[in-house]
C-alpha cells in the first residue's frame, strides 16, 4: 500500500470508477489493493489478449528496452518494419501505419479515405457510417461514431458522416451521393452490446463499394487480433476491406494500433501523417511476440471451442433465469436481460469476484483472455449465475 492516502479526485471524473484500487494482475486475475482477486472478463476492454503480465510481453520490453526504446519516427527502426511485414503476410494487405490508440488508427483511415477520394474521386470525402457504431474518442472518431448522444458533445460536430443502419443495405444505397468516398463499419459493434453484422451484409457492402468505385474500411480495434477466432474479423466474415484498422489486442497491454491499407488505397505522401510514437519500437517488439501467439491456427481453435463453451453457458443462464438473446463470436460475446439490470448485475459480479461490463443498461459483454482455460469459463458463468439467482431474490422480496 501507498505510504500517504490516494486521492482519487486527483484523476479526472471521466467515467464511473468502483472503489476498488487494482495493483496487480497475472493471467485471467486482477488483485485490488485489499488482496481480494477478481475472474476478469473485461481485460482492459479485450486489450490484454494473453491475459494480464504474461512471460512473453515481459520479457519482450526488457529484451527491447536494453537496445532501443525510440529513435524518431523519421527513421527506420527495426521491430516496426518486422511488425509490419508480418500483418501484411497475414492479412493479405499492402502497407502499415502504426499509431498508439483505437481511435488514432480511425483517424488515419478516415485521412486515407479522404485522401484517396481527392486524387481519384473529384474531392469526394463523405463517409458512410453506421448508428451505434463506436470508431474512438477523438473529434474525427466522434462524429464518425453512432453513439446516442455525442452528437451533441463538443459541438460543432466535424461534418461528413452519415448513418445507415446495420444490416440495412437499403439504408446505405439512400445515403450514396457524388461526395461518398467510403463506408466505415465494425464487423461487430462491440459498445453497442456486440452487435454483427451478418455475412449477407458485407459481402454486399464490399460489391457496392466495387460497383461505385467506393472505399470500404473495417474497424477491427475489437474484433482483430484473435477476438473472434480469426486472426482478423473480416476472415470470420470472408469479406475483405481495402482499409483495416486494428488496435486493443494488438499490443496485449501495451498501448499500439496500426492502420493497413491495399495497395491501391495506400494514397499518404510525405508529411500527409505522422506521430512521436509511431512505430515506436518498444510497442513493436511487444506486438511481435503477442502476434507470434495469435497467428498459431492451434490457438484459433481453442479461442473458438472456448468461445462455444462460454456461449453454451450464456445460453443456458439465459433460459435458465427467463433472458434474452446470446450474440458474439470467438471469445467476445453479450446477453440481453431484457430488463435495465445490467449496471446492478455487474456491481453484484464484483462484489463476487467476477469483472464484467454493461454495454448497455440491458446487456452485459464479455471479454475473458483468449487463453483462457475451461475451468475459468466455467468459475466465470457460476459466479455469473449466483449473482443473477441472488438479484431474482432480492425482486421477489421487493
């Protein structure tokens, strides 16, 4: 414990923190400073793909960070041009921009995009996004996203953004004019309580971009990386983008995100993008050895027979306390509740040893480690039961 009393007021209220004040982490386990240990199925929001601390990010910063740990991104480095040969291999794209945050990736893209359209579509910079999308925290990603609300948050809103709906290629087509240059989706929306879009939708949405000469760009910040039991989502899907954002799992903990783009779409000239910490070498080497692990096929399949697992458990709580719907893939999955109980749920869980999200007041997400073990599936989905027969009883009583 701290020598002097923490003042939590001295961090910006941004969000609703619990009390609890986290100081260590191994595998599937969070300690608070108490000594309690939580099951955590949030994982820094699908962040720590490998769990918390694991050997292999360790020992990659320290090897690292005895030999080069930033020279500019004005030069060459290592570890960042092996990363970026091995996304392009296994992705099938062209070339890399490296960024550190979700939403800095989403910025890039939409640069490209608006880039790509100045040289090859008379100027043509709109892009077609969708309601409930969620793309990043930034100005650009703000008003690209579909969250209810921020369209009155930091007014004036940056313009160019139109919403369809998902799985609506009606509501697409209606919103296609001479200025669209691209659409920008999630394959899932994850804040919007792990929504997919269906297979019949992308492949369509990658034949309207090819029919209009348009630009389609996937958001895989959450569903890249092994989340859905494909190294990226849109092979879940079988459909590919021309831009591909990837960010979260990518580091396993560490802050890195990339934007990949095919070749004809790969527009950026000299001084178009940059950053201080892109392609920053330390990150590099750390998603070298994260992706070395999540590329394996044998680790796909064990993220997709646990992803089973945890969905067969949901889907038995579901019927089992009178639920709803069970939707995700691969390890990133949600249940309806059919009622708002989901911000009580999760303060019921915590106080069980068991960290989720609500991603809706009705809907709960879950993102445990891609590799964790049955038994943690299985302590994950009792813990998860106690809490809803314990909040059954607490409604009866009332």
């Amino acid at each position: 414990m701290p020598s002097t009393p923490l003042n939590v007021h001295t961090l910006m209220p941004v969000t609703d923190r619990p009390a609890q004040v986290f100081v260590r982490g191994e595998g599937a386990w969070l300690w608070d400073a108490a000594g309690k240990r939580y099951l955590d199925w949030l994982q820094g929001w699908a962040v720590n793909a490998l769990g918390h601390c694991p050997p292999v990010i360790s020992q990659a910063l320290q090897a690292q960070s005895s030999l080069l740990l930033t020279p500019s991104p004005a030069l060459y480095n290592l570890p960042a041009l092996e990363l970026a040969q091995q996304l392009c291999g296994l992705s099938g794209m062209d070339q890399v921009f490296f960024g550190s945050t979700g939403a800095e990736a989403n910025e890039g893209a939409i640069k490209l995009a608006r880039k790509w359209g100045r040289l090859h579509r008379a100027g043509a910079h709109e892009i077609i996004t969708f309601e409930n999308g969620f793309h990043g925290r930034n100005l650009a990603t703000m008003a690209a996203s579909g969250k209810p609300g921020w369209d009155q948050m930091f007014a004036p809103r940056m313009e160019g953004f139109a919403k369809a709906r998902l799985n609506d290629l009606g509501s697409v087509k209606a919103l296609l004019n001479e200025r669209t240059v691209a659409i920008m989706l999630e394959p899932v929306q994850g804040e919007a309580g792990v929504r997919p879009a269906t297979p019949a939708f992308l492949q369509a949405l990658r034949a309207l971009c090819d029919e209009q000469g348009m630009l389609l760009i996937f958001d895989e910040v959450q569903t890249g990386c092994g989340r859905l039991g494909e190294l990226f989502g849109f092979q879940h899907f079988g459909v590919r983008p021309d831009i591909l954002t990837l960010g979260k799992g990518l580091g396993g903990g560490v802050p890195i995100s990339a934007v990949l783009a095919q070749a004809h779409c790969s527009v950026f000239e000299h001084g178009d993008q940059g950053g201080t910490y892109a392609g920053n070498p330390l990150m590099c080497a750390v998603s070298l050895a994260v992706l070395a692990q999540l590329s394996q096929p044998d680790f796909l399949a064990q993220v997709r027979s646990l992803g089973q697992q945890l969905r067969r458990g949901l889907e038995a709580l579901s019927a089992q306390h009178g639920l709803g719907e069970v939707r995700g893939a691969g390890l990133l999955w949600a249940l309806e509740l059919g009622r708002n109980q989901a911000p009580a749920l999760v303060s019921a869980c915590r106080e069980r040893g068991l960290l989720l999200n609500a991603a809706r007041p009705h809907c709960l997400r879950f993102m445990p480690r891609l590799n964790s073990t049955a038994e943690e599936i299985a302590q994950g989905l009792a813990i998860l039961d106690a809490a809803m027969t314990a909040q059954a009883a607490i409604g009866m009583a009332a």
